[in-house]
C-alpha cells in the first residue's frame, strides 16, 4: 500500500484515480477467481457435526460458515468460521476438517455452510 500511496503522491489527480481503479479492479479480479476456484472442488467425503449437547438443550440452531484450505491431495489443512453461533463453531470446524475434497492442481479454500437444525 505505501508503494501505491508513493506513486499516487506523483500523479495528477485524474491519473492517480485511474491508477487506483486499475488495482481495486485486479484486487476484485483476483477475488472472483478464488471464489471460482473454490467451487470447482467437489466433495468426497463429508464428517457430520456432532451437535454439542448445550446448543441443543438451549435450543440454539443455525448455520456456521467455515473457510477450508484445501491441499491439492484433497486433505483439508486448515478451517476458520467465518460466520455463526459461537457454540456451534468449534463442531462445524472440527468436521469440515475431516472432509475430504476431490483432489485438484494447487491448494485452495471453500468456504462451506453446515445447517444445524433441531429435531422436534
């Protein structure tokens, strides 16, 4: 960022816009390619949350949104919540670590969102 603040401090104004526009634009970009990337890897084994028997007593559902770094063997390396109940969070990570992800060309993240529903 400094570099960019740098170059822009040299620029007319009208030109240091552009020049910000063009890197907001590849920054987004680059985003909309993970995004694609990530939906490209298929599932192929799923672990089912076990539903933590205090968010079941309290009555508490919904749905946590995990980050999984997949490794191009398919081995989930890494899981980060990144929305949800906190008292759901810590079994939603620790099944969609155990999933197993069809294996691809690099490593890459898939966010995934498990439902936790009641019975009645």
């Amino acid at each position: 960022m400094n570099l960019l603040f740098a170059i822009t401090d040299r620029l007319s104004p009208r030109r240091a816009a552009t020049a910000f526009s063009g890197c907001a634009l590849a920054a987004l970009l680059l985003v909309s390619t993970l995004t694609l990337h990530a939906e490209d890897r298929a599932v192929k084994s799923r672990v089912a949350p076990i539903y933590p028997e205090i968010a079941k007593r309290m009555g508490i559902t919904g749905v946590v949104q995990i980050q999984a770094t997949v490794a191009p063997d398919g081995k989930v390396t890494a899981v980060k919540t990144l929305s949800g109940n906190h008292m759901l969070a810590s079994a939603a990570e620790d099944a969609v670590q155990r999933w197993r992800f069809v294996p691809g060309d690099s490593e890459s993240t898939v966010n995934v969102d498990l439902n936790f529903t009641l019975n009645h």
